[in-house]
C-alpha cells in the first residue's frame, strides 16, 4: 500500500504517552475517541513511537489508524540521538502482526542513518 511507503512517524519522549488528557480538561466517554489521537492522525502521522502508551490512548491510535511503537525496555529517542529534524522508515509492515519487531531506520542529514529493530 502507498501509506506504507509514504507514513510520517512522530517521536515522543517518556513514558505513559497520553496520560494525563483527561485530567487536562477532556470531558467525554469512553466511546469518543480523543483529540490526542485524532489531531495525530490528522496531521498525517501513520506511527507513533515512544516509550510506553497510557492505555486508552494506545487503543485510541489504533481506532484513528495510527501505529503505536513502542522502543525495547532500555532505549529511548535519547539513546537513539533522535531530536526530531531525523526522517523515519518503518521497515518490514507486509507481514504486521501484535509483537512483532519493526525494523526502523533513521535518516539524519547530518551523518549515515541508522538501522534497529
């Protein structure tokens, strides 16, 4: 599919990504998918990667077509020197199944990219 190859990914830094929107303010039940996951989806991002998702964010990626990833336990975009300005390529999506590793290359003008699953 086209998306695969042309998916924006965003990058965030901690744990429990998405925690906290509700005591922010956000008054809805849980059927109402939330602006955190919709507004990424609307500005185009088709993967998030992060340390951890709060649940019911996670799940609200999911309904908005968005693919929470997750680092292995240990890393983080610190440990991998990601800033933000990095282009990401999600590798290996033809055969995506719960758990299964992605391959993510980064590409930096600044230097060679770099390449984990």
């Amino acid at each position: 599919m086209v998306y695969k190859r042309r998916a924006a990914a965003g990058s965030a830094n901690g744990r429990d990504l998405g925690s906290g929107q509700w005591r922010a303010g956000y008054q809805a039940s849980e059927s109402v998918i939330s602006w955190a996951a919709k507004g990424t989806r609307l500005l185009g991002v088709r993967a998030v990667l992060a340390e951890s998702f709060e649940r019911i964010h996670r799940s609200n990626l999911v309904c908005m077509g968005v693919l929470p990833l997750t680092f292995l336990p240990g890393e983080s975009s610190a440990s991998h020197r990601i800033d933000g300005s990095e282009i990401i390529d999600l590798l290996d999506l033809d055969e995506l199944y719960p758990g299964k590793p992605v391959t993510v290359r980064l590409r930096r003008d600044d230097g060679p990219p770099a390449r984990w699953s």
